[in-house]
C-alpha cells in the first residue's frame, strides 16, 4: 500500500512537470516596463501563445517554429506589447494592463505546459512632494493591489532597513533622508522593489544645519587659482527653494590664525536678498567675486590668483522665514614655498626649502617637486614637504616649483626664484681694490697731464708776443 502511494505521488508530480501550470507573482508600478518570461525548457519545435485571463482569452502573442511572430494591436495593448526571444515584455504599464496573464508552450501543435503569471499593482506615495527643509515631517505609504499579504518594508538612501507599518512609514527627516527611497515587497522568497525619489536640503547636526559638504580643505597659492564651493544640489530648483521662504544668502570669512575683533561668524563678504534682480552686494573687498547666477544654483567665490591673506575659513549661509539657516563652511589653505636663508643666496650655502600650507597636509595628497634644469639637486623618491640641499651651486638657480595633487588632480602649485650670487673671496677683493687704485692713479696722471699742458700752452703764448704797443709797418718822419 505504501509503495503504491508513492508510485502515485511520483506520478502526480511528472504530470505537474510536463502539462502543470506553474504561477509567477510579478508586482510592478504604472508607467514600468515588465518583462514575463519563462523558465522552464523550451522544445525544439516550439508554438508559443500569450492569452490575457485565461487560455481561452484574449491572444496576446504567438510564436510558430517557422520564425512567424505578431502581437496584438488592439487598445489597450497597442504599443506596449513586444516579444523578446520568447518572453513578452509589456512598456509603460497601465490600469488595465493589471491582471493575469497565461504562456502556453506547445512541441509540434501538442500542448505541453502552460505558466500563469499574475501581474499585481505595487503603488508607493510621498507627501509632501515638494523639497523639505531638516526636522520637518514625511510620510511614505506602499500598498500592493491584492488580497494576498506580502511582506513590506522600506529602504532608506543608505540602503538601511526600516521600520513601517504594513508598509507605511513616518518620520522626521534629515539631509541623510535625500535620496531615493525603496518600497521591497517580499512575497515566496522572491524580492519586489519600488523606488520614489525625497528631496531634502541641508543637513542636521548640534542644531545647526549645513548644506551638503565638499572636500576640504580648498588649496590655492600665488601661482593658482583660487574657487571656494557652494551650490544647492542640483535636483533643488531656485522656485524650490524660494517656495521654503529663503530670506537671505551670504558669505563670511574668518581669517587663520582669527583675531580676537573679528565676529563669531566672521566678516560679511556679500550678501543677497531673494528680490528681483538679484544682484550680490559687496560688504567687504577681498578680490573675490561670485562666480554665476544664483537661480543656477551656484554660490561659490573665485578669482584668478590666491594670496596669503586668503587662509581661513569661508562660510556660506541661507537664511529661511521659518528660522532655519543652512550653512557650509569651507577652510581655504594657502600653498607657498619657503626658504630658511630667502631668496638670494651664494654658493656653498646650506639651505632648506620647505612647500606647505602652514599646517599638517592630509594623507589622500601627494607633493611633488620640479627643480630648476640645471640643478644637482636628487629628489627623494617620496617628495617630502621639506628639502633640503646642503651646499647650493650655481645650477640652483632659477624657479623651483611643487604641486600639491589629490591622485591625478592638481590642488595647487607654489614658485620660488632663487638667485645664487658668487661669494666675495680675499683674492676678488684684492683684485677688486687693485682696480680701484689703478683707475684713481690713472685719474691723478690724467689730471696732471691736462694741467701740465694746459701751462705749457699759456707759455707759448707770452713769449710770442713782447710788445705791449706794436708800430705798424711803414715809414715814419725822424
């Protein structure tokens, strides 16, 4: 008895694997693409049907063994049916595309199994919609159109687990919350995923809420441009955030080392009110400028070269009606090249030129130098910060330059010129002074000789002419 009831059941499940109907849940949103496709071995000689429903239903593709496809181009199925290879792949679903959908698969005319897929209505909501601003409330709902009670849950941007209710979700957001957001449906093992897209500015931390940060710090030197960063990110419109109540948008600086007169928040650079036009006014003149137009949503300062008084921090700020401020702070390091005995040097010199921003560099950036062409100089393989050659020669001189670079990228790059001037030795200075006495008795035998010549001329002069009063020639009466 028993080995009859086991003979049945093996016979049960070969018919379940020849001419049974296996079922495929498929859960998708309005306005996807979905693709059915089936798994099982397809025949040699393959006829190939889709029906809507039912077997009997309506056909919605068929495939012969002698390359003869079509599909069907009635509403609602025109343009959105296509076969792929065997599979049928429906675009830009709609209501009534929801439902279930049968691939019969035949070997020469004879039906050898058929798989039902059920294509189920996986929805998922945001509210609000519109951009929000840190500690203000979101809410996100996924619903599946089905009896069916499938497991739901939500997916955070960081692709962390959360926890909703029955697949609705509440909560307070911060800048972690922008991003896209996944609805996962878990139903047989098989996953399900939904995404919607929150956005949200600013980011909150000590009850200050900054925009979204850069790398910093910003390197720049007298040789390199200079561009401190700040933008809202680009999936926020300027309408967007005029809609929050932006009230005002501004830049301080805070100079490195600060001084004691200076403002907690610094110097006010510019500032901007939303009105139309909106023009930056100038508070304080560092050479800087804005660089684009606000609604593009770019704040940053540039100008074309850095300098020293440059160092510090630069803060850019918006300010909302409803109290909340964004910030961003960006710390600008300035590059610069210094020698411990200047500029000018002489040979023989024992010197150190050392390329640094006056604090520690970080571990992702690399220097690197470029001596002059005619210098000796062997640069250690690793291009420390701080060089050091022992005896300058007179192929030192010139421009020496490092660049400062995060991978293949150039941060900043400083120049320093060099002059090596010979050094005055005893026998330079006795030639030199041997000189000096030659041309000053030259000088005395010059002025000697003109005097000399100058008398002797004078001399001449009185001998030839003895008369005080000289008679004409002629005759005179005695």
């Amino acid at each position: 008895m028993t080995n009859l009831i086991q003979f049945a059941l093996m016979v049960i499940a070969v018919l379940k694997s020849t001419m049974g109907a296996d079922e495929v849940i498929v859960y998708t949103q309005v306005g996807e693409t979905v693709t059915l496709k089936t798994q099982r071995e397809i025949p040699p000689k393959p006829y190939v049907t889709w029906h809507f429903e039912t077997l009997s239903g309506t056909t919605l593709a068929w495939i012969n063994p002698f390359g003869g496809r079509s599909t069907f181009k009635e509403r609602p199925w025109n343009n959105s049916l296509s076969l792929n290879g065997y599979a049928l792949t429906i675009s830009n679903v709609q209501e009534q595309h929801f439902g279930t959908f049968v691939c019969q698969v035949s070997d020469s005319n004879v039906p050898k199994y058929h798989i039902t897929f059920i294509l189920i209505k996986l929805q998922v909501s945001v509210n609000p919609t519109s951009l929000l601003l840190p500690e203000e409330p979101l809410s996100l709902a996924c619903s599946v159109g089905t009896q069916r009670k499938p497991d739901i849950h939500w997916l955070n941007p960081q692709g962390q687990k959360m926890k909703s209710d029955k697949g609705a979700l509440t909560k307070i957001v911060t800048s972690q919350d922008n991003g896209q957001w996944t609805c996962v449906v878990t139903h047989d093992r098989k996953e399900h995923k939904a995404k919607v897209s929150v956005k949200v500015l600013g980011k909150v931390l000590y009850m200050c809420i900054y925009l979204s940060p850069v790398p910093s710090p910003q390197y720049t030197s007298a040789s390199s441009s200079l561009r401190i960063p700040c933008s809202f990110p680009s999936h926020v419109t300027w309408e967007e955030i005029k809609k929050k109540g932006i009230r005002k948008i501004q830049w301080n600086f805070s100079p490195t080392p600060s001084s004691s007169l200076i403002s907690k928040d610094g110097e006010m650079l510019f500032s901007l009110s939303p009105e139309n036009p909106l023009t930056w006014q100038t508070e304080q003149e560092k050479g800087l400028k804005p660089v684009q137009d606000v609604t593009k949503g770019d704040l940053s300062l540039a100008r074309n070269r850095g300098k020293e008084e440059d160092r510090g921090n630069y803060t850019c700020s918006m300010k909302f009606n409803n109290g909340v401020t964004l910030r961003r702070t960006v710390n600008v390091e300035v590059l610069q090249i210094i020698s411990s005995r200047g500029t000018k040097l002489t040979p023989g010199q024992r010197v150190n030129l050392s390329c640094t921003t006056g604090n520690p560099l970080q571990t992702d950036v690399q220097l690197k130098w470029f001596p002059p062409e005619k210098s000796s100089v062997s640069i250690p393989d690793d291009h420390p910060a701080h060089l050091t050659i022992p005896e300058v020669g007179t192929g030192d001189g010139g421009k020496w330059k490092c660049e400062l670079r995060r991978s293949d990228v150039l941060l900043a790059s400083a120049v320093v010129t060099l002059t090596i001037e010979p050094k005055m030795t005893v026998w330079m200075l006795v030639i030199i002074c041997s000189s000096a006495v030659i041309m000053l008795l030259l000088l005395i035998v010059a002025f000697i000789l003109c005097r000399h010549r100058k008398r002797k001329t004078r001399h001449i002069r009185h001998r030839l002419c003895q008369c005080k009063n000289p008679k004409p020639k002629g005759f005179y009466r005695t």
